[in-house]
C-alpha cells in the first residue's frame, strides 16, 4: 500500500466522465465473473443530457489519484424525489446517496467515502444510504452473496471485500435485495397449476403480450401500473413521464412479445410482467465492445436470443388487488405462460427473478411457491451524517 496522498478531484466535464467510466471498466475487469458492458451505455447514464434522473437529481463524480494514479471513483448524489418520500420507505428528508464506488485499497475507500459524505453534508444531508448508482432502479445496491457467477442484465457485480471497507467507514445493514434463481424447464408445483387453471375459467381475465405496434402506450401502461403497485415499498421512486419515455426507448430493442404480459380485469390492465433476454451473455462473447464485428452477433442475437437466460426484472400488479385472489392468479398465469415461452420458443434453461426485497413478503411467497431458490444478495447500508 503506497503512503503517498490520495487527491480526490470531481469530474466536470465530458473527458472527465469518460475517465469515471474507464476507471470502472478496469476494476470491473479485475473483478472476477465481472460482465464487461457497453461504455456507451454506461456514459449515456452518467451524462446529465442524457439520462433524465439528473432532471430531478443532484450529482457530483469523483475519481481519487495517489501518485499521479487513478486509484478510485465514488458519487454523491440526492434525488430530490426521494426526500419527499416518507422516512419509513427508506428515504425522506435529508437522505443523500454514495455509488459508483471503487477503491484499489481501504485507504482509498475511507477517503472517498469521507469525500461523498462532506459533499452531502454541504448539501444538507444528514444521512447516506448506498451503494445505489444512480438511482434505485438503475444499480441499488453492493452483492454480498453470489460473486461466484456473473450477473445478469442490469445487475451489478462487486468484489467481496468492499462489504468489509464501507462497515468500516461506519456503515450498517439497512436492507438486502434478493436475485432467485429458477429451471424454467420444469412445470411448476400443482397447486400453482390448479391457481394458473383456475384464473383461466375467470372470464373477466386476460393475459396478452404486449403489444409492440403500440409500444409507447404500453410502457405508459406498464409503468404506472408499476409506480401504483410498488408505491408503499421500502425505496420506491415513482417514475417520471421523461424516465418512462427514456425507459420505453432503451428497452424496446431488448423486449420480446411472448415473455412479456399485461394481465387485463373487466378490460382494464391491472398487472404486468418484463422479463429480459440475458444480454450479459452477449458482452461476454463480444467483450464489451461493438466494433469491429460486436454490433453485428449483439443484433442478431437480439432479434433471437436462443438459449438465453432471462431476467425478471419487474413485475406488479394494482394495489387495489393486493392479498386477493384474483392478485395470485394473475400473477401465476403470467409467470406460467412466460416460463412456458421462455422454454419452448428460446430453449432457455434458466431465469432470474429480482430483485426482490428481503421483506416483500407478497413476491418472497411467490418465488418459494415456484421453487426458486436465492442465488444472489445485494445490501444497501446506511450512515447518520
């Protein structure tokens, strides 16, 4: 470990992004079963006239250097959304985020995190939840269980001793997401057929895929079906019209009709179900990178993602029906009919549900029910200012 001082500087500016982005990269590479993603990508949402959370959010980059060496990065941001939340959700009033973070030691990692922390205490924070990079539904979270296999799409990966350095900086626990795992070749329990049977004897029932002719309406749909059923969980952010326009543009390329529902009652859409092609798997091939040939196997790979595991990334249905019946068959004839789809037209082995938090107890009930198991945990930890 190098005793020279470590200078912590912000990034400003496009070229300095570009160098947060880099530095990332290469501790991702150095982590192992890390996916290697797109640096578009991962500049677009970092870019404040690009990714539409900054409309509503204040951010500051950082990066740390020790002897003229780029050692590590961190961010401070504050969701000016979540402090209007209610302290019993997990944000309210006072309450910034770290994420971003990576440190080549725990030296680097104590200083940065004493840096995030005093740029949110001049901003008035009087408490920090993190890692959460940037927003809650972009990378919540730091994996403390299943660094033995590489994440799925949208899913972030660390390595274990980062745990260790933010519990030493004063950290503790504040909430674990869970990822299960699931063979989608096998049928489920039969009670949960018996629950899919009966919910297709109810008439006033409809499961379809969504519809990609009418794909801006169906992701207004789906979204504010979201910001409705998810609105009393622990972090919740409701979406914004120009995150859900941002959201319905960068999924479309990556979204497949047949293992997508919209789950209608009396004709009105009550529920939903994404689920997502792996495209970690893709990046793994391509390295990450689209030229000289990446863009041409990702395209069409996209267009069939044969073999692909999938992810589950969102679902939800209308508060108004939570602890009903009717929420349970709906739910169950969406993960029936998607399973079934996932198997039989993309010969997937395998899917990935979450995340869910630790204390949802509705979508735990419903992951045990169809025999998945936990195969990843993310925490989030939580500091007084």
């Amino acid at each position: 470990m190098s005793s020279a001082e470590i200078i912590i500087t912000p990034v400003n500016d496009k070229k300095g992004r570009s160098a947060f982005v880099d530095l990332g990269r290469k501790f991702a590479a150095q982590t192992p079963h890390s996916v290697p993603q797109l640096k578009s990508e991962q500049m677009e949402l970092i870019n404040p006239d690009k990714n539409p959370f900054f409309g509503h959010a204040h951010v500051e980059l950082f990066i740390a250097y020790r002897g003229g060496e780029a050692v590590g990065r961190i961010s401070a941001h504050i969701d000016k959304l979540a402090l209007e939340l209610p302290e019993e959700q997990g944000f309210g009033p006072g309450t910034g985020m770290f994420g971003y973070f990576d440190a080549a030691d725990e030296a680097v990692a104590q200083a940065l995190l004493a840096h995030a922390e005093e740029a949110l205490r001049k901003q008035r924070m009087t408490r920090v939840l993190g890692p959460i990079s940037l927003s809650i539904w972009e990378e919540p979270g730091l994996l403390v269980k299943g660094a033995d296999h590489p994440p799925m799409i949208m899913m972030g990966h660390h390595p274990e001793h980062y745990r260790a350095w933010i519990e030493a900086a004063g950290y503790a626990h504040e909430k674990s997401l869970f990822t299960y795992d699931l063979e989608v070749k096998h049928e489920f329990p039969p009670l949960i057929q018996r629950i899919v049977k009966s919910g297709h004897r109810n008439e006033r029932i409809r499961i379809r895929p969504i519809d990609l002719k009418n794909w801006d309406e169906e992701v207004k749909t789906v979204l504010t079906i979201l910001n409705d059923a998810w609105s009393s969980n622990w972090g919740f952010v409701p979406f914004t019209p120009d995150e859900i326009a941002y959201a319905g543009k960068k999924l479309k390329q990556i979204i497949h009709p047949e293992i997508n529902m919209l789950a209608e009652l009396d004709g009105e859409p009550v529920a939903f179900m994404m689920t997502l092609p792996d495209i970690n798997h893709m990046l793994t091939k391509v390295k990450g990178k689209l030229l000289p040939f990446g863009w041409f196997h990702l395209l069409r790979w996209l267009k069939y993602p044969k073999g692909s595991g999938m992810r589950v990334p969102l679902m939800g249905v209308r508060k108004e029906l939570h602890n009903s019946r009717v929420a349970s068959q709906l739910a169950f004839m969406m993960i029936s009919q998607i399973r079934k789809d996932a198997y039989e037209q993309f010969h997937s082995q395998r899917a990935e549900i979450g995340w869910i938090l630790d204390d949802n107890k509705g979508m735990v009930a419903i992951a045990d029910a169809i025999n998945s198991k936990v195969n990843k945990e993310y925490a989030i930890f939580a500091k007084a200012l």
